[in-house]
C-alpha cells in the first residue's frame, strides 16, 4: 500500500482567515490544528476548521500543489473552497479516516 499526501486548507469561519498545509497524515494534522498542539499561525488565528483537501500519491506533487494555491489570489482559494464545500462545512467531522 503506498502512501498518501495532503493539501489541506483551514479556516476559521466562511470568509475568514485560511492556512494551506500540506501532509502525510491527514487526521493527526487536523487534530493538531483544532486542538491548537503547534504554536504558530493556526493556533494564533483559530484555524480549526478542516474546509478543502486533495489527496495525492507523490510528497512532490503534493508540495507543488501546496506551492500553487499558496501563490493563487485570495478569491481563486475562495472559489475553491466554495466549489466543493459551498457550506463551508468542517470536513473533519464528516471524514472516515
């Protein structure tokens, strides 16, 4: 079985401030974030709320991937958000890890 990789976005609430992250444990990193584990911008800012997530086979795509939403305007993340989670529900409460 091979392993996987993630890019994640956080939010705080719809609209709100928003981190992108990238992973190879999905569920321990989510954790992280909404239990504020790891000083820094997420816990600084209440991220808590897992909102976007693509799942990859390769940490380099997943790095390149990660790279370009980080370098996309503030509306293009939006809009990604938006097109697969118009509610801006938690994502982690729904996810069967």
């Amino acid at each position: 079985m091979s392993e996987q990789f993630y890019v994640y976005i956080m939010a705080n609430k719809r609209n709100g401030t928003i981190y992108i992250g990238v992973t190879n444990n999905l569920a321990r990193r989510v954790y992280e974030h909404a239990n504020s584990l790891v000083p820094g911008f997420t816990s600084r800012y209440g991220l808590k709320m897992l909102v976007y997530y693509e799942v990859f086979d390769s940490i380099s795509l997943a790095i390149q991937r990660e790279t370009s939403l980080k370098r996309w305007p503030r509306r293009w993340k939006l809009e990604l958000i938006e097109k697969t989670n118009p509610q801006w529900k938690d994502l982690a409460e729904e996810a069967a890890w």
